[in-house]
C-alpha cells in the first residue's frame, strides 16, 4: 500500500510542476480520492455487518429447523413406543383376564370338594 501511495505522490508532484496546475483542482482530487476511500471502507464494513447479521440469522433459522425435525422424529418414535406398549397391555390384560377366570385350587383338593 505504501508503494502505491508512493508513486501517486510522484505522479500528482509531477503532474503539479509539469502543468502548473491550481492548488484547488489538486486539492478537490485528493479530498475526492480520500473520499473514495472512505466510502469503500464503509461499504466493505457495511458488508461484513451484513454478512454477520445473515450468518446469525442463519444459524437461529437451522437451530429451529433442526429442533422442530428433532421434534417430529420423537414424535414418531413416541407414537411407535406407545403401539407396542398398548399391544404389550392387551396381551398383560387378557392374561390376567384368563388368569382370574381359573380357580387357582385344584379339582382334586380337599376345599373343592
């Protein structure tokens, strides 16, 4: 940066003795080469604002996206639990069902007859 800077200063001092051009219209371009610069810096900083400010919203849009799949997967692998936990309770239901319908005193014993 320093060598550009260097050989613009060369080129304007040597534009300046050559011309013998005004001090304000050197002036004026250098306030408006200054100003360039400046307005790129903001511009470049501007940017990168942005992108940080995408990048965060990026990052909170795939975080509820990501929970919200999550989400829907427990649900399914919920509902697929509480199906084998209701067939194991019919089954547990109609064996203690068939279990209370059995006297549990042989035919043979001395209180069954």
């Amino acid at each position: 940066m320093k060598i550009i800077l260097g050989r613009l200063n060369k080129f304007v001092a040597g534009v300046a003795a050559k011309a013998k051009v005004r001090k304000g219209t050197l002036t004026a371009l250098g306030i408006f080469f200054v100003l360039q610069l400046y307005f790129v810096r903001e511009l470049l900083a501007a940017e990168l604002l942005f992108a940080l400010a995408f990048g965060v919203l990026l990052i909170i849009g795939g975080t509820a996206y990501a929970l919200g799949a999550i989400g829907e997967r427990g649900l399914d692998l919920a509902e697929a639990g509480i199906r084998v936990l209701a067939r194991s309770a019919r089954r547990g239901y109609g064996l203690v069902d068939e279990l209370s319908r059995k006297s549990f005193r042989h035919a043979r014993s001395e209180s069954a007859q």
